[in-house]
C-alpha cells in the first residue's frame, strides 16, 4: 500500500494522520497485548497457542509496528519523521520490519512446537501418572491376596499343629497302655516265678519227708508182717511224687512259654521304641520345616507389604514433587520419574511373579489331585445314575404303554356303547313321532265326530255359532305341527272361570266322555274338548240347573287334573302304568268318566 502510494502521490501528501496511526497502534497493541500477558500454559491447552498463531499471522500481514519492536524502531515511528524522509528510507525501514517480523514468527513458531511438544510430554506423563497408580493399585490387591493366603496358610499350619498333637496324644497313650501291659506281664512273670520256687521247695520237703517215711516203713516192715499195708502206701506215694512231677514239668513248661512270649514283647518293644524315636525325629524335622516355610513366608510377607507400602508413599511424594515443579522441569522430572518407575516396577513384579508362580504351581498340583480323585468318583457315580435312570425310565414307559392300552379299549367300548345309545334315542324319537301323529289324527277324528253330533241335535242359532267356533278351533288343531305341544289359542270371547261351567251345555258334557287311551300323550288333553267347543253364555245355561251341575263340574276337574299329569308322559308302557292306579283309586265308573 505505502509503495502504491508513494508512486502516485508527492512527498507532501506521503504521510499518515496522526489519529489513524494511534488508532492503528492501539488495535495491534490490544490484540498482541494478550501474547505478551498470557501466563505460561500448565493446564495443556492447545486454543491459546491458535489464538497466538492467528495473532503472528495477522501481524504479519499487516506489516505494521509493535509493541514487540526494538527501541530504536519504536523511537523512529513518529510522523514526523516519516514526513521528512524520504520514500527509499521508508522503504528500507519497511524491510527491515518485515524481517524482524518473519524472525518474530520463526520464534513463535519455535515457541508454538515446544509448546505442543511439551502438552505432549504432559499428557504422556499424565497417562503415566494414572497407570503408575492403576499398578499400585494391582499391587495393593495383590498384597491384600497374598495376605490372605497367609492366612489360609497359618489356617493349614494351626490344622496339621492340632493333626500333629492329636497323633502325639495318641501315641502317649498307646506308650502308656504298652508300659502298663509290660508292667502287668513283669508282675504275672514274678509270680509265676515265685510259685514255681514255692512248689520246688514244697516238693523238696514233700520228697525228704517221703523219703524218711518210706525209710521208716522199710525198717517197719522188716520189723512187722503188715507188707502189703506198707506197699500200697509206698504204691500212693509213689503216685503222687509222680503226679506231682508232672505238675512241676507242666508248670516249667508253661515258664518257659511265658518267658518266650515276654522275650517278643520286649523285641516288640524295642521295635516300636525305636519307631517312635523316628517319629519322633521326623516329626521335628517335619515341625521345624514347617516352621522355618512359616517363619520365611510371614517374613516375606512382611517384606513385599513393607515395600509395597514404602513404594507407594515414594511414589506419592513424587506425584506431588512431580505436579509441582511441573512449570520448571517437565521433561527432565518426567524421563527420571519414568526410568526410575519402571525399573523399580520391573524388579518388583518380577520378584513378586516368581513367588507367586511358585505358590500357585504348588497350589494347582495339589488341587489338581484333589479334582482328579473327586472326578472319577462323581463319573463312577454318574455312570451309575445313568444306568438306574434308564432302567426307571424304561419301566414306566412299559407301565404308560399298558396304561394307554387299556384306556383305548376303554374308549373304544364307550365309543361303541354311545353309538348303540345314539340308534335307541333315534328310534324312540320316530316311535315317538309316530305316536303324536297317531294321537293328532284320532283327536281330529273325534272332534269332526262331535260337530257332527252337535250338528244333528241342535238348530239354535247360539248352538251354530258355537258349531263354527268349535269348527275354527278344530282347523287351528289340525293345522298343529308334529310334536307342538303349545296350548291351541281360538278367536273367542273371554274365557269364564271353571266355576261357571254347566252340564247343560251339551258340548261341555260330551267333553269328559272322550277315550282316556287316546288323550294320553300330548299336552293339556283333557281340556281339549273343552277348549275346542265355543263357551257357554248366560241366555243359554238355566238358573234351575246351574247348582245342579256344580257337583258334575267338580269330578270333572279331577279328570282334567289326570288327563294332564298323563300328557307329561310321553312312553306308553307309564302311561298304562299311570292310567291302571287311577283306576284302581277311582272305582266309581261315573266318577271316572
């Protein structure tokens, strides 16, 4: 712009205003007066350094004067000296800005990458930091398990102690019972000892006294005649030294027989002292062993929690040394902090592997022994399972086959007894059928028949227009389906209550006189005839009369009452059955009628 400037205008008109150029400063200072107060990042953001490499980029653009230029530029920046110089000065001054500013941007570009390299290195330490304390961690749980398989081992040493104390008491009293049985068998052998030397010493008396008898007999036989006396006695002593003799023999043979028995007790005993003197050597060496295996590991233990704990309060102060001096040192502190962390970790967690792949190596073999035995019996266990649950199985599909056998004859019969049970039911329906149309047909017979009757004995005009409502209700009775069982309903002028019916009204008592086979049946038959015949007026039925027919009217209704309970019958063998007992009850022939 300034050379464009310079070449199209004089030197007079070759300067800036002076607010413009303060506006201008002011502008450029606030936007790089954040880069030169922006405290150095610790947190690791990356929008400052955009901010400041947008800011670089815009400064050198506009290819104007800083805060960030030397004195002397900002001493030759006022406007009166760019009105007075010339326009190739001004242009070496711009120049010269331009390469300050590309060595300002090289710098803040140099700045911008280690500013990264170090966020970098900071996240890298961070990351560090946490898997640092995740294998702490690891280790805290790792000491917290072998702790507590310290426990289970003192648990299993305090268990084969109390093993141990248990065989030793028992071997004490297996001691005592043997000193007890030697002590007894030393006291029988004394004894035994002792009565033998009494019964020497008896049998020497007994043999010098029977040798100073037999000597005095011998001298008083040769004195006296009483020989045979003094033989038979010398015959009884002789006997009894002998019987005597064996009794000794026997009794050294028994001696003899409890010395031997106490010579293998004694060679016994010496045996089994001598086993205990090697149990008891081995179960020192055995108890000292385990002591020394107890004392190593607790001390090992210690050890390796001593130094967990140690490495862990180490590591803790150089987290916080680490966090900060973190501005200052970052790289130097973290490459140290990363060697020394992961040696210490590889020495640590080689060791500690190396035990434990030891103890766990120990630990599998004698589970896996354990597993082994406790596997072929739940296989021989299972095996046998098998075998009886197959032969359970088998049995009761024998038993559900019989049982399925058996229900489908069942069902077969019961399907067949249905089947004989369906052609009855279809056969009484038609006979049935057959008997209603049979009774329709004799009902319509005996109607046309009264009518006729009627017809031929009366010319009253009230008698015909009876004749045509009895003829309307015969139509409306033929013109019944078959088994309707509905009461027939006539076009007539309201009904009178049964009290008012007469006898002499010839077609009421020619209504009782029907056929008692033929109106069993079908429904309210009895007062068929009645229904059928028009109803009786007041001009037609006498006054005289009326008291005399209430009798008759009255042993009709326990006609009408039979014919009824009869019509609920449909099977004729009841019918007759019901028909015979009224009979029986009603004797009277007029009363029956």
């Amino acid at each position: 712009k300034t050379k464009e400037l310079g070449a199209s205008t004089p030197q007079s008109k070759l300067s800036y205003s002076e607010p413009e150029k303060t506006s201008c400063q002011t502008q450029i200072l606030r936007k790089f007066g954040r880069v030169d107060t922006v405290p150095p990042d610790k947190s690791g953001s990356i929008a400052r350094n955009q901010t400041m490499t947008e800011v670089a980029h815009r400064y050198a653009a506009q290819k104007l004067p800083t805060s960030l230029w030397p004195k002397q530029l900002n001493a030759e920046c006022p406007a009166t000296i760019f009105r007075e110089r010339p326009l190739e000065q001004y242009e070496e001054l711009i120049d010269k800005q331009r390469s300050r500013i590309k060595q300002l941007t090289q710098q803040i570009e140099c700045l911008e990458r280690e500013s990264t390299r170090l966020h970098g290195s900071l996240a890298s330490t961070q990351k560090e930091l946490e898997e640092s304390r995740a294998e702490v961690d690891r280790k805290a749980s790792m000491l917290a398990t072998l702790i507590k398989e310290s426990t289970n081992k003192d648990n299993i040493l305090r268990q084969l102690d109390t093993i141990l104390a248990r065989f030793t008491a028992k071997w004490q009293k297996q001691e005592q019972k043997r000193a007890t049985e030697l002590a007894s068998a030393k006291l029988a052998e004394r004894e035994v000892r002792d009565q033998l030397e009494q019964l020497k010493s008896e049998y020497e008396q007994d043999k010098h006294a029977w040798n100073n008898k037999l000597k005095s007999l011998e001298s008083a036989l040769a004195n006296t005649p009483a020989g045979d006396h003094a033989t038979s006695e010398v015959l009884e002593g002789d006997s009894s030294i002998r019987s005597m003799e064996g009794k000794i023999k026997r009794l050294e043979s028994q001696l003899s027989e409890r010395e031997s028995q106490l010579d293998e007790l004694r060679k016994q005993l010496t045996e089994e002292r001598q086993q205990c003197v090697i149990l008891k050597a081995d179960y020192d060496e055995a108890k000292s062993k385990l002591e020394q295996k107890l004392n190593k590991a607790r001390e090992l233990i210690k050890r390796a929690s001593r130094m967990h704990r140690e490495e862990k309060q180490r590591l803790q102060d150089e987290i916080q040394k680490n966090a900060e001096a973190h501005a200052q040192e970052i790289q130097k502190l973290n490459r140290k902090a990363c060697e020394d962390y992961q040696q210490q970790l590889s020495d640590a967690l080689s060791e500690q592997e190396k035990r434990h792949q030891l103890e766990l190596t120990e630990l599998r073999e004698a589970f896996q022994k354990t597993l082994d035995e406790a596997s072929d019996r739940y296989r021989a266990e299972l095996e046998q399972l098998r075998l009886n649950t197959h032969t359970q199985v088998a049995q009761c599909l024998m038993e559900a086959e019989d049982r399925l056998h058996t229900e489908r004859c069942r069902l077969e019969a019961t399907e067949k007894q249905a089947e004989r049970w369906r052609v009855a039911a279809r056969e009484a329906e038609a006979a049935r059928s057959d008997l209603a149309i049979r009774i329709n047909e004799l009902l319509q017979a005996r109607c046309t028949e009264t009518i006729e009757m009627f017809c031929s004995t009366t010319d009253d005009p009230m008698v015909t227009n009876d004749r045509g409502l009895m003829s309307h209700s015969s139509l409306a009775k033929t013109s019944m389906g078959q088994g309707d069982r509905t009461q027939i309903s006539t076009e007539s002028p309201p009904k009178k209550s049964p009290n008012s019916v007469c006898n002499a009204c010839p077609n009421h008592t020619s209504a009782p006189q029907l056929d008692m086979q033929e109106l069993t049946g079908s429904e309210k038959r009895g007062t068929s005839g009645h229904q059928s015949v028009g109803p009786c007026t007041p001009e037609y039925i006498s006054e005289d009369s009326a008291n005399a027919t209430l009798k008759q009217h009255n042993e009709a209704e326990a006609y009408i009452q039979l014919t009824e309970v009869c019509s609920l019958i449909d099977n004729d063998e009841n019918t007759v059955v019901l028909l015979q007992a009224n009979s029986e009850v009603n004797t009277d022939p007029v009363k029956l009628q």
